[in-house]
C-alpha cells in the first residue's frame, strides 16, 4: 500500500522486533565496554581463576585436600567449582550494577530496566563459557582429566547455574538500585558464598548436621551435578538435587521480574 505521496508505506515494527533491537544495541555496547574498554580485561577473567586454582594447590600441599574428593581429581574438581561458582557470581554482581550503568538510556521509552539486567546476564554466560572452554582444553593439553563423562549432564548443570545467576541478578539488580547499602552487604557476602558452597573443599567432609543447613544453599547442588558430569563416579554430596535448584532459580525469576514490574517507575527515575 502507497502513502498519500506515492512511496511505499513502512509497517510498524511489533513489539518483539523493538525488543530484539534494544537487546542487540546494548549487547554490543556492553560487549565493546566489558572486552575492550580495559586493555586487562581478558587477562582479569582468565588470571582470576588461575590464581585461585594456584593458591589451593599450593595450600593442597599442606592439608592433603585432594584425599577428601572422592573419585576426581583434586585441580579439575576444583576448576569445574570454581568456573561454576563464577558464572553464578558474575551473574548476581552485574546484574547488580546493570540499572545504574545504563542510566541515560531510559530516556527511551523502549528500553526498560530490566534489558540491561538480561543483556548482561547474556554476555557474562557467554564469557565464562569461552573461559571455562579454555580451561577444559588448556587441562587437557596438560593431562588432567577434564573430559566430561556426561556432557549433556555438564551443558545442563551449566545452563542451571547461568540461570540461577539470572534470577539473583534480577532480584539484586532491583534491591541493590533501591537501596544502595544492599550492594554493599551481598558484595561482602560474595566471598563468605564461595565457601559453603564447597568450590575449594568438599562439603562431604562436614557433619552431617550442617551439611543439612548447608545444602539450603542452591549453587552446591549445581556444582556437585556439573563435577557429575565431568567424573562419572564422583560421590556427590548427600541431598544434592537438580529439581530444588531449579524450583530455588525459578522462584528467583518470577520474583525479580515482579519486582521490576512493581517499581519500575522507581528504578527508571533513580
């Protein structure tokens, strides 16, 4: 059909065609400003993990770790953690910081505050999946048994972690926006979770009584069942379940998009 001066007229763009657009620009501006803004960046990524896998061999040496890990290697056990502890981490810690980061582009009402929270989660699994390639092709190349027994078993256990860190990203993304201190105490908390949730020693080594209390925790439950995947005989820690994981992540979820619905006045006018 021809507009009253003769040219073609344009059909409007549905809704999920705007969507797709506002998520394509601000994940190339957020890929261009995560990868190329610090000329560090790749090497932060890749030396953080390395670091810590370095620090627990070395302190290995002292408390004899690896006796405690039943049917896997003590470093590829602890790399298979560590790499899933991150993806949840950097989940929760961007998703943190997207609302205020993206700030200026609410003044276009196609963008709401809940994208940059999704483009980011987006792009953190993105990297820490190449990442954790790496390291699956640097562990073999160096001999260790990084091979998966069970790689549907490790894509679906990874795939739950990214999402569990979708669903903490988008509940602290608006509690952190609303109330600043929040930011504070979930960061101070990010290194007290790396320890109950069993990524440098194995919780199987606790009483029974607090492992109980423990296991309330859902990133042990998907890490046990990514370091499944990776050692076919691994024993995994007692209670751990796939289907809590996923009913903890997608109550996360729900309410953190129903916390951005709630406040989205508020987030957009912050």
């Amino acid at each position: 059909m021809d507009n009253v001066n003769g040219g073609p007229r344009r059909s409007a763009r549905t809704p999920w065609q705007v969507t797709r657009s506002v998520w394509y620009a601000m994940f190339m501006r957020e890929a261009i400003s995560r990868t190329m803004s610090d000329r560090m960046g790749w090497f932060w990524m890749i030396f953080e993990p390395v670091a810590f896998v370095a620090i627990m061999v070395g302190i290995r040496s002292f408390i004899r770790g690896d006796r405690l890990v039943v049917n896997a290697e003590f470093i590829p056990w602890m790399i298979t953690g560590l790499m899933g502890f991150f993806l949840v981490r950097e989940g929760m810690m961007r998703g943190m910081g997207a609302i205020n980061g993206n700030k200026a582009l609410f003044a276009y009402r196609q963008v709401q505050p809940v994208d940059p929270v999704l483009v980011r989660n987006f792009l953190e699994g993105m990297l820490r999946s190449f990442i954790f390639l790496l390291f699956i092709g640097g562990g073999l190349m160096l001999g260790m048994d990084m091979y998966p027994d069970n790689a549907i078993r490790v894509v679906a256990a990874w795939l739950s972690l990214w999402s569990l860190g979708l669903g903490l990203g988008l509940v602290t993304s608006v509690a952190a926006t609303l109330v600043p201190e929040l930011g504070r105490v979930i960061t101070m908390l990010s290194l007290p979770l790396l320890i109950i949730s069993g990524v440098i020693l194995p919780l199987n080594s606790l009483p029974h009584w607090l492992l109980e209390y423990l296991m309330l925790n859902p990133i042990p439950h998907g890490l046990e069942t990514l370091r499944l995947g990776f050692f076919d005989k691994y024993q995994v820690v007692q209670g751990t379940s796939m289907l809590y994981l996923w009913l903890f992540t997608f109550t996360l979820i729900a309410l953190g998009l129903l916390m951005h619905l709630r406040f989205i006045d508020r987030l957009k006018a912050q």
